[in-house]
C-alpha cells in the first residue's frame, strides 16, 4: 500500500484528512509528521489503527507518494523544501509559485488530464469551492445574468487559535473580564465583522480576494456549468466556530420558478432542501460531504431572481478534495 504524509496531524485540517482517510476506500498508509507544537513519538490515531507522529526530516519524506500540508504556514514551507515529490497544499503558502496547480475534484471533470509528477497542488478555497458547485450547476439548467453572494466565514478558517479566541472571548465578555484579540483584533463574540482590526495577522479583505480568484478559476473550467458570470461577494465574519453559510441572490435570463430550480440542483456533492422543509444550518452540515442548498424563495422585488441560503462544513470540504487529489496521485 502507497504512503502519504500529512503534516501537522493535530490540526483541525489534519484531523479532517486522518478522519476521511480512515473512513474512505480505497484507503492508503497516512504518515503523520509532527508539526508546529506537537511531539515526534507520541502516539495517537489514525481511524482504529495506532500511529505515531515522526520528526520532519527528509527521511521521513523521503518514500511519500504524496505530501499533505496542513501544519502552520511555517512548518509548510519547511516540509515542501524538504518534499521530494507532489504536495496537496491546504494553508496556501504555494500558491504565488509557477508550478502551483489549482485543485478541485469536485469541480473538475472526471477525464481532465491526470496529474503531474512534481506538481504542487493547492487545494481552492472551501467557500470558492462551495460556490463553484452552485454556480456551475445553476448555470447548467438555466442561464444566470448575475449574482450577490454573502459570505459568513466561520473562526475555524484561522485553525484552531481563531475558535480558541472565539470561545475565550464569549467567556471572558460572560464573566465582564478582558478578552484576547490576537488573530481577529477586535471583538467578534456576539457580534459580525465586516473587518479585522488594524493589528489583526491577515486582514479579512485578502480572504475576500482569495476566494474571488479561485471562484473565478473554477468557474472557467471545462464541463458542465461552464461560464458561470462570477458574483459580487462580500465576506462578514461570523460569530460561529465551524462552516460557512452563503446569502445568494441570483438573477436569470429566465426564472423557471422554484420547483424548476429545486429539481434541477440536486446532483453528487449538492443536497436540496425543498420548501417543506426547514433551511440547512451551518451546525447541522457538520461532518456532512458537500454542500446544502434551502430556503429557495423567489425575489418580491425582481421576477426574474431568487435568493438562495446554502451551508458547507469548511474543513470536510476542503480535507475531501485534497484527498482526492492525493488518490489522483497515487
């Protein structure tokens, strides 16, 4: 059985990956390599299988079919020095080099050339990707004129320091003491922001941007879909520890109307929930593959326009298309 290695196991990313490759088949050996805080030789593990997380050297790397980064932005460029052979990137510390590679299984069609030996692999944006799934299937069935997206961004985007301050920031204002504004520099328990604070480490504008240009790269490839008009977006930061939720305004050529919309959704990575029932939430699409789509209801002020409220776990995402491109791979 072919090896791969994962770096930064204890992440919240890592977990995601070691959960999906212990639960998926065709399965392969993951390696975990100690990242960031953890301990080469402790043991842990990996699905009902015991494992124990090695050093980062170039010997532990030497043998991986593929490598996963999804330690600190540190640690990554750490391990693609030492990397001898192709890397999924989960942290985007690839994605200026040349020989980057924007990934998407579940965007791309399924006779799209087959990856190259030596090829970084950086997996899109969760959002980008939820959106892309959308879109394309939208425009698939009926020709879209122009579409609003929001996007509420969960703290789990900043690993687990964002919900650590999250949650300890819901205390100490619970308990009228001061609160630790370290990643988003400003209070986002109880609150949204459409902002970071001056001394936040990466402003909330260059989410935005990132996600606008892998959206944009996705919607231009080949297939079904294709040539989807990217939306306008705008990213708020939510007081929510996992998932994204997304407000979709979306104008036709022609609306089909509701039922027409509903049928023609549904399809692998998209579930449907129909106006008989309630809307998808952020908590309850926790651990779920894809994307769900609600709360489909026609515009009162524009009759050729629906608004859309669709939901996606983040992590699952994004560990489900990079270990699908690691079966590529391998």
């Amino acid at each position: 059985m072919q090896t791969a290695a994962l770096i930064g196991s204890e992440t919240l990313m890592g977990r995601e990956i070691r959960d999906i490759v212990a639960t998926a088949k065709p399965s392969f050996d993951l390696r975990l390599i100690a990242a960031d805080d953890e301990e080469p030789g402790r043991l842990t593990r990996v699905g009902d299988e015991l494992a124990t997380v090695v050093q980062l050297n170039a010997v532990n790397l030497v043998d991986a079919g593929v490598v996963f980064l999804a330690g600190s932005p540190e640690f990554s460029r750490k391990a693609l020095a030492l990397a001898a052979g192709p890397v999924v990137d989960l942290t985007n510390v690839t994605e200026d080099r040349p020989e980057t590679r924007l990934r998407a299984p579940f965007i791309e069609e399924d006779d799209e050339e087959p990856p190259q030996t030596g090829t970084i692999h950086q997996i899109a944006h969760p959002a980008a990707i939820a959106l892309a799934l959308f879109l394309r299937r939208l425009q698939r069935h009926n020709p879209i004129r122009r579409a609003v997206v929001q996007i509420f961004a969960p703290a789990s985007e900043h690993g687990m320091k964002g919900v650590e301050e999250l949650q300890q920031q819901t205390v100490s204002l619970l308990s009228f003491k001061g609160m630790p504004k370290a990643i988003f520099d400003n209070q986002l328990s109880f609150n949204l922001l459409a902002r970071y604070g001056e001394e936040a480490p990466r402003p909330l504008d260059d989410v935005e941007q990132r996600i606008e240009r892998h959206l944009a790269t996705l919607l231009a490839l080949p297939g079904d879909g294709e040539g989807a008009p990217p939306p306008s977006v705008r990213v708020v930061q939510a007081p929510v520890f996992h998932g994204y939720s997304f407000s979709a305004w979306v104008e036709f050529d022609g609306n089909p109307g509701v039922e027409a919309i509903e049928n023609g959704l549904a399809a692998p990575h998209i579930e449907v929930r129909s106006g008989e029932f309630e809307p998808p939430t952020n908590v309850g699409q926790a651990g779920q593959s894809g994307i769900t789509v609600g709360g489909i209801v026609p515009d009162r002020s524009e009759p050729e326009a629906c608004w859309f409220w669709i939901v996606a776990d983040n992590l699952r995402l994004a560990a489900e298309n990079a270990v699908a491109v690691a079966r590529q791979i391998l």
